[in-house]
C-alpha cells in the first residue's frame, strides 16, 4: 500500500510480467499523480492469481472474482476501486475486467497494457518465452531488456529482482521460478484481444505508451468512440515510459487525472 490509508480515493495497480515480484517498486516513479489526487494505492502482483493451465480467460476471471465488490458495498475492507491501473500484461487484465459493472464506477489508467496483441507481438513475446527453456533464464532476460530497453538506455537495465536487498544469487529453485513466471506470463497475452470491453466502457480511460517501443505499440491499443478516451505517446520512450521518462509520463498522469477530478 503506498499513500495515506484514509486517502479518500482508492487506486488498484496490476504489474507487469516480472519473474519475482518486486512489491510495487516498479510503480514508484509515477506513484505521485495518483498520491496528490488524493489516492491510496494498492499494487498487485498480476501473476499471484495465476494457476498451472490458466489462459488469460482463467487469469481475469479469478482477478475478477478478487476484485469484486461484496453485495453489501464493501470491497475487501474498502469501497470498490475509484481508478484501475494497469501495466503490460496487467493492463490486459484490467481491459478485459472493464465487462463488470463495478469497473464502470472507476477511471482507467493503462500504461503499455495491449488491447490485442497480432502476430508480431506474438512472436516477440514468444521469442523471450521460449528462450527460458532453450537458453536459460539469463539469455531470456537478456532478450526482454532488448525488447523493453527505451532508446538511449544502456543494455542491463533488465534484471532478476531480489526479495532481499543481501539475498545473494538466487538458488535454482528461485531462479526455476523466476523462468516459469516469466514464460507462463507472457504466453499469457497470445492472441489477446479485449478491444470489446475497452470500446463498451463508459468512462474515462487513458491509454500511455512509448512512441519508440518494440513490443506494445499504437497499433495493439483500443479506445472507445466516447470522449473520454485518450491515448498519449510518449516520445523518446519504449515500452516502459514510467522508466524511460518519468517525469513526462507523471506529467500525462497530472492532467488526466485532474481533467477527471475537477
């Protein structure tokens, strides 16, 4: 949880893809637009859900279930979310949520999160993910930093996050793990299409994206006909613009939420 617990808005953060969970860190860059505006943010690590077999069909519906409101209002210990965000594979979860009745009452916040995915990002993706297997967890990495490194950032930048700060090297479990979540997770968005919900959705959403990616690009984004709907490319950023440009990426952030809450 980051931010005040009686903030009067609550904000649910899906993560991308990460073959160990980092607890939210990714997230800090561009934390502070929804801190100001008054949120408290939850983040969740999309993969927790995730089941031996599940598509992305079984990963939104589990993620559906959690996330639902209680019949009496109550949402966990709180109110239903008042702003979805979703990052990569967690904002094809969060689109494909926008068919509950309950996301209709929340803005949405996707940075990089497909809307469907065609057979060139299929491919990349499976690339990397078949990589573990083939070339080790290592090699796989190296591909992803590849694929999501921004224009003018130094290779590396893409690692094995450790739980403990002196964790030392991770053991062969952990790194089996880490390859596992890797692979299952990005198979996971093959042949995604949830343009359907994101069209239907009544409220306001905002799609951010790096003009300079190589995996999600414009063309894998949907939108609805309604006004509502933004789409904002960040130049000189690929597929991680909370990373390659925080500042104007939190900037993008500022205004829409503040076009929504005035």
């Amino acid at each position: 949880m980051l931010g005040d617990a009686d903030a009067p808005r609550h904000a649910v953060v899906l993560a991308p893809v990460m073959p160990r969970w980092d607890h939210g860190s990714f997230f800090h860059q561009v934390a502070e637009p929804l801190l100001t505006s008054g949120h408290r943010i939850t983040v969740y690590d999309t993969l927790s859900l995730l089941r031996d077999g599940d598509d992305l069909t079984a990963l939104v519906d589990r993620w559906g279930r959690h996330l639902a409101p209680h019949a009496d209002g109550a949402y966990g210990p709180s109110p239903a979310p008042d702003l979805l965000v979703g990052n990569a594979l967690g904002g094809a979860v969060v689109q494909a949520l926008l068919t509950h009745e309950w996301s209709h009452h929340a803005k949405v916040l996707l940075i990089s999160g497909p809307s469907v995915a065609d057979d060139e990002l299929d491919t990349k993706l499976e690339r990397i993910a078949a990589a573990v297997q083939a070339q080790g967890l290592p090699s796989a990495l190296r591909l992803l930093d590849e694929a999501v490194r921004g224009p003018g950032r130094q290779p590396g930048a893409t690692t094995l996050p450790r739980t403990e700060p002196d964790a030392g090297q991770p053991t062969d479990s952990e790194e089996g793990l880490a390859g596992r979540r890797l692979s299952a997770g990005l198979r996971l968005l093959h042949a995604a299409d949830v343009r359907d919900p994101v069209r239907d959705f009544p409220g306001a959403l905002l799609h951010v994206y790096g003009e300079r990616s190589l995996l999600v690009q414009r063309k894998h984004l949907a939108t609805g006909p309604r006004p509502r709907h933004h789409l904002t490319g960040v130049p000189r950023a690929g597929m991680r613009p909370h990373a390659d440009r925080p500042a104007l990426t939190r900037d993008t952030i500022t205004r829409f939420l503040g076009a929504e809450h005035s």
